[in-house]
C-alpha cells in the first residue's frame, strides 16, 4: 500500500483559503450583518472574548478590532473563574463572544452558559453550526470554513478572522467592502510555495524560535509561533514587541532566528525600535511584511500589503507562516497533518 505523502491534508486545506473567504463574502456577509444588527441594538457597554488554542489567536484578533475600530472595552476571559471555581459575575450588558472550531469543547460551552444565564449576549462563532456552543449561546455564525481534517487549523482561522472583522465592521455600520480584496491576494501568496520552501531550509535544524509584532500582527505572531510548535515540534515564544524589551531579548543572539511580522501602518511603525534591538543583537531576523521592510532583513516574505488595510493584514499575514511550518515539518520527518498527542476537537473543563 503507497504512503501518503505527509502534510497532504494541511496542505490541500491551506490552498482552499482564498476559496473559503470568498464564500463567507458572498454567501456569509449578509448573515453576519443580520446578526451584528440584533447585537448592536442590545448596546453592550463590554466585550469578553472565550477562546483555546487556534481560536484564541482569532480572539485577540477581535480584540484589537473591537477596540480600535468602535472603542468597546474588551477581555479575553478565564473560563476556569466559572468552570472550575464557581464565580458567577454580572454579565448584563456585556457581550460575550465565544470563538471555537469545533464548539465542542466542555469549557467553553460551560462558561458560554453561564454567560448567558448572568445576563451576557452571547454569540458563537463557529465551525460548526449545529454545535453544543452553538447552541447554548443566544446568537451564532457559522465561519463556512467546511470540513478541516488535519489537526492543524489552518483555513478555520482565516475564515474565522474574516467572519470577526465583517461581524465588527457591520457592528459600527460598515459594509466590510475593503475586505473584498482578500481571495485575490491570498491567492497570489499561497501560489509562491517554493518560496517558502525555500526558506524553510534556512530552519531545518533550527533549536529554537522567537517570534514578534505589534498591533494586529501581534495575534499572527502568536498563531505562528503555535503552527511551528504543533507540526514540527519546535520550541517557539511569542512576545508582543513592547514586551520583548522588558527581558525576553536578552536571550536573542546570532543562533536564534526570530520572525517578525512587520504590519504596514501603525503596528509596525511601533516595531522600529525593537527591530533595531534586534539587528543590534545580530539576530537571524526573518520579515513578513511589506518588500522595503523585508529587503532590509537576512530573510523575508514580502506581502502585497498596499492596498490591503492594516486591520485586514493578518488574514494574508498568516498565510506565508502556515506554509513555513508545513514546510520546515517535512523536512523534519515530521507529518504536519497529524502532530503527536494531539487531537482535532480537544476537551478542557
């Protein structure tokens, strides 16, 4: 019987992404409107964001978004405070968003309830529509991502980033129009694989990784750092840039290859400095971002950034990085699609 080549799975399911976004703008956006609509008009004063794993990263997407862009207060919740210790907070008011691919999981669906039972709105967003999270919580979208059958989440978190940003557009009366660029550009970079592969020699026998960000690139960092821990295996910290400057960098030297996702806009505007650090530390750096930024580095992606807003950068950043992990997991002898210990729906209390 012939083998299957390892990564298969991950790697069909990261070329289905531009389709996968597209679908959510077409068949998805007027959904998400509907349902931003019937949310707003509740007024939540508050936003509390529940996540694990992958979906955590999509949260703290959310989270910049939902405070940058409409100025509401956010929180990424420990649902441990209910689940395990019994709190029951007053939610009245607060929207609480709980983001799962599966919405499987014991804990979320445990402290969505409780949510909902102490006065929160509460809305899933999720893989699955007919879900015990989908069910418990007052409002539901469905991220249209289909089946994922790697363990590696790969086209769950962009159909997750993107269905959160249309959702908070439609929240501050937005049509999400920018948007429509996305199935384009993510197209164009999940077509330079040998690129990528390419690259991925470069950290074949890397020990150990740092990545970093700021702003919206911050969640890509983490999500990143995540993929090269769960494929290849490979010990790699996530730091925002400001906190890589109270203490992490001082573990950065010529052997420690560092990724940097370089936002075009304000978030890397406010890496410059710890970019510089960086280069004065003789780091390995390697760039995802905009080609002057990544022709100043060792190694780099570069990204059709321009006329893609910086709130929306993340959704293209992750492609190139979701690559290198599958990538540099082969070459490993590892197989991507099914990281050891893991499993697809992973159950928390």
């Amino acid at each position: 019987m012939t083998r299957e080549r390892p990564g298969r799975l991950m790697s069909g399911e990261m070329t289905e992404q531009p389709v996968v976004l597209r679908r959510i703008l077409d068949e998805g956006a007027a959904r998400i409107r509907e349902t931003a609509a019937r949310i707003a008009a509740r007024g939540p004063r508050f936003v509390l964001l529940a996540a694990r794993g992958t979906s955590d990263n999509a949260a703290l997407y959310a989270k910049y978004l939902l405070e940058v862009r409409l100025g509401l207060p956010c929180g990424l919740t420990s649902m441990s405070t209910t689940t395990i210790y019994g709190a029951r907070p007053d939610l009245r008011d607060v929207l609480v968003v709980t983001v799962s691919q599966s919405g499987g999981s014991p804990d979320l669906v445990a402290s969505a309830r409780a949510a909902r039972a102490a006065g929160a709105v509460t809305l899933a967003v999720t893989n699955n529509a007919d879900s015990p999270l989908a069910g418990v919580c007052e409002h539901r979208l469905d991220i249209l991502a289909g089946p994922e059958r790697a363990l590696p989440a790969t086209k769950t978190y962009t159909a997750s980033l993107l269905t959160l940003y249309l959702f908070v557009e439609a929240l501050r009366g937005g049509d999400g129009a920018r948007a429509r660029v996305l199935p384009e550009a993510a197209l164009r970079i999940l077509e330079r694989g040998e690129e990528v592969k390419r690259l991925a020699d470069r950290y074949r026998f890397a020990e150990r990784m740092l990545l970093t960000s700021r702003g919206y690139g911050y969640p890509t960092a983490k999500e990143a750092a995540l993929k090269l821990m769960e494929t290849s295996y490979l010990p790699a910290l996530s730091y925002s840039g400001a906190d890589l400057l109270h203490g992490p960098l001082a573990m950065v030297d010529a052997l420690s290859p560092v990724i940097a996702v370089v936002p075009e806009g304000k978030g890397g505007e406010a890496l410059q400095p710890v970019l510089q650090r960086l280069r004065g530390r003789g780091a390995d750096l390697f760039v995802v971002g905009g080609r002057a930024e990544v022709a100043r580095a060792p190694a780099g992606f570069a990204l059709p950034a321009p006329a893609v807003a910086e709130e929306l950068q993340p959704v293209l950043e992750i492609l190139p990085l979701q690559m290198l992990a599958h990538e540099i997991a082969v070459a490993r002898g590892q197989d991507p699609d099914v990281p050891r210990a893991l499993a697809k729906v992973t159950e928390t209390r």
